[in-house]
C-alpha cells in the first residue's frame, strides 16, 4: 500500500480554530501557510511578535480546554478570519485590525485562577508553532488508531492539532524518520523531532471538554510523544491523495 496524504489542516491563530484545507503550497524554510501566524499573549507575557516565544507566553487549549472547540475559516484575500464554537456562536473578524473582538469573544473560556488573555499579536518571522524552528507537524493515522485501541474508545484526530496526516504506514514508523527526508506531494520535507505531548490533548475537539487522559495511554506506550515535526527543505504544492515517500 502506498503511503498517501489524507488531511491538510491549518490554525491561523494559534489554540483559537482549525481549519481543513484541500491543498496547500509549502515553502522551503516556512510553516505551512498562515499556520499560527497569530498568537492570544496572556495578561503577563512579553511576546510582541518580534520572535518566537514558547507557548507559555500564550492563552492555549493545556490551560483552557475549552478552547479546543473553536474552528476557524480563513479568507486569505481580506485577512479576515470567522471562528465558531458550540457555545458561542460565529465571530467574524479582522485580526489585525479588530483584536479585542476576539479577547471579548473567547475570553470567557479561560477558566478562572488562568492568566486571562490580554492581545491578539501577529509573528513577523515565523509562526507560533510550538517549535524553535519553522516547523510542519506530520501525524500518522495508524498511530492514532493504536493510541484508539489502547483507550478503548474513539476519538478524533483533530485533538493531536497536526498539519498532515499520512494514510498507509505501519503505527509509529514516523519516529524513525527523524533525520530523515520525505516526499510529499512535491514537496520534500525533514524530520527533525518528535512532538512531545501534553494536557491540550485531553480536550474533546467538537466540546472542549477534558475527556480521556491520553497522556497516561502515551505513556503505556513508553512515550508521552505523538506525530514528528518536519522542516519544509523543498517547496511545492501538496494535496489530498498525494503519495507520501520517506527517500
């Protein structure tokens, strides 16, 4: 069976919506495409968009589950976002220009005794990924159906937060292509870490409530690590369907 591409997903601002994508263009060097361009900075954090910063600095779905609800859709055109949640309806917004639309939106679902969210700022040179350097998190669907298996239950992908997910690979056979090249679409990609986990995956993406404790599944695996983060070293464009091949 030949290793294919079966989701493309974005988060413009960062632990604030997803978005699904049918195609995309990586770029050498760069975060898929408007990939948490933007970033929730807590009432105590310095970040300002200058430089990446850890996502401690940030309002984020580990401190405030429900959060990880929210989808996003994005018009790259008009640089205008709309964010739903079951709880609160639509916001449509200019997160560059309307900022406090969002804080007044979301920011009841930082629960109390949390750092409330204070501004909305924009990354200048690279995404907010929760990497040091531009990276594009590439998920296996094996894998995720093992971590299934082991829970006994099913869950949804979209609580791992992943870009790509590839269909037709053995279960964890991404960990072992860290330092490795691989070919998607016609994009090349390198493997560069895995992606170590934590509480923002106990959060059910469809209620934004903390449901299963996946952190305690990973680590009967030997593990708390899901997905690996790639580095864009060729661009092209990538879509759904495309084969997938570690070189």
């Amino acid at each position: 069976m030949v290793a294919s591409v079966t989701g493309l997903w974005r988060y413009p601002i960062k632990s604030h919506g997803r978005e699904a994508l049918e195609r995309v263009t990586l770029t050498e060097g760069q975060t898929m495409p408007f990939d948490r361009l933007w970033a929730v900075a807590h009432i105590e954090s310095l970040a300002d968009g200058s430089e990446w910063v850890p996502c401690a600095h940030f309002s984020r779905t580990a401190k405030a589950p429900g959060l990880a609800a929210i989808s996003a859709r994005l018009d790259e055109a008009r640089g205008e976002i709309t964010l739903t949640h079951p709880a609160l309806g639509t916001l449509g917004f200019n997160p560059d220009e309307e900022p406090q639309k969002l804080i007044d939106w979301a920011g009841g679902l930082i629960p109390e005794g949390r750092l409330p969210s204070h501004r909305v700022i924009r990354a200048r040179e690279q995404g907010f990924t929760d990497s040091d350097f531009p990276s594009v998190t590439l998920c296996n669907a094996a894998s995720h159906r093992a971590v299934e298996a082991r829970l006994g239950h099913e869950i949804a992908p979209e609580r791992w937060r992943g870009n790509i997910w590839v269909e037709g690979l053995p279960a964890w056979e991404e960990f072992g292509w860290i330092g490795r090249e691989i070919r998607l679409g016609a994009a090349v990609l390198r493997a560069e870490e895995r992606t170590d986990r934590c509480l923002a995956t106990h959060a059910n993406p469809e209620t934004g409530a903390r449901d299963h404790d996946l952190l305690s599944v990973l680590d009967s695996f030997g593990h708390r690590d899901f997905s690996v983060r790639a580095r864009v070293v060729r661009s092209g464009e990538l879509a759904l369907g495309d084969a997938v091949e570690p070189l």
